[in-house]
C-alpha cells in the first residue's frame, strides 16, 4: 500500500455511491480476485476524461470492461471506447455486462490480441490513451501510441508506483521497467507529466506537439 490506509478510506468514503453496474463489476472483480482500478481511479478516469471533453479513447489492457464503463459514462452516445486484451474470455465477459446496457452498448469495441500488434491497425486521433498491460512494454506501447494521440489528449497509465517498489534499493525487472518508463516519459519534450498517488499510482502525461 502507497497511501496511508486511514488517507485512502477517506477517499473512498468521500466518492458517491456508483452505479448498478459498477458494483456489479467491482463484485466480481472481490469474488474473483480480478484486478481492477476500482472506484478512486474509476472516478478519476470519467474526471479527466470529462475535463478534455474525451470522445475517443483507447484502452491499452481492458480487463472485463470495468475502466472503459467509466469512459464510456463520460464520453457518452457519440463517443467510442476501444479495448484491447490478450484473453477472449474477458471479451466474453465484458460483452455480458455490457449487452443491452443504456451506457456501452454502441460505445465499446473490444480486440481481442497483443496490444502492441493492434495498435499497428489502428488510426487515430484518440483523446485519452489509457495503458494498463504487461509493465515491461510500457515504453513500447507509449512509442506507438504517441503519433495517435491529438496533441492536447492525455496518455494515462497504470501501476507506474509499483505498490512503491520504484522506490527499492533492489527493485525487480519488471520494476526497473517502470522506472525506466518514468524517467522517459517525465523528460519527454512533447509532454507534460504527473503521477496521482491514488491506489498504485495512474500517470496522466498531456501531449503539447506533435
């Protein structure tokens, strides 16, 4: 844990009551020990998106859906969520909670595959590019991602704290990746980077030039 527990309570006791929806996801994510944002992130997911009035989005590692549900809230009917996983069973699983619902249903596209390869297929502009994949490919996925985000969109990013680990004196390789990821992206001359200490630590970099 990054923050302190009574800290972090707070803020959860702070956010509003979620939607059916999102319980029914974050429950599932308890009873299956899925990992999920959760509701902190997810409420600063829609936050953001909603701050550069986001239209397009593209989710790097999608899991079952439940970060793209907080886009899709905030982007809306016109907008479109495009997800990306290694495991069709969580396509399967996304499309359940998502078939006939008011908020995705005509907004989530999923792919199934490396996120890498899709990312060679596809055109922007995206308004948000939001990463959460195996952590070594951070800095190969933001380098393919780079010339399909506007200049103005935020490129997001998951578990670049590492339960704090970027702090060890002996940090594990998949540690060192992350701080390697760090150090590029805050030196980046085309963007403007910060990390938000919530849960294990979600980087929102702006991109200011091509």
């Amino acid at each position: 844990m990054i923050m302190d527990a009574a800290v972090e309570k707070y803020l959860y006791d702070l956010l509003p009551q979620a939607d059916e929806k999102i319980r029914q996801m974050e429950a599932y994510g308890r009873e299956h020990n899925f990992p999920i944002v959760g509701p902190l992130v997810g409420h600063f997911l829609y936050q953001m998106a909603k701050t550069i009035q986001a239209k397009r989005v593209l989710e790097l590692g999608s899991g079952y859906g439940y970060s793209a549900y907080w886009f899709a809230k905030a982007v809306g009917k016109d907008g479109k969520v495009i997800c990306t996983d290694l495991a069709e069973k969580n396509l399967f699983l996304c499309e359940k909670y998502f078939e006939h619902d008011e908020v995705a249903t005509g907004v989530v596209r999923y792919e199934v595959g490396d996120a890498l390869e899709i990312l060679d297929r596809l055109e922007g502009p995206f308004d948000i590019v939001f990463m959460d994949i195996r952590k070594n490919e951070y800095t190969a996925a933001f380098e393919k991602s780079f010339p399909l985000l506007r200049v103005g969109g935020l490129f997001m990013a998951d578990n670049v704290l590492r339960k704090g680990d970027v702090v060890s004196d002996k940090p594990d390789e998949l540690t060192q990746a992350i701080q390697s990821f760090n150090h590029m992206i805050f030196h980046h001359p085309k963007m403007i980077s910060s990390i938000n200490p919530i849960r294990d630590g979600v980087l929102v970099s702006l991109k200011i030039a091509h």
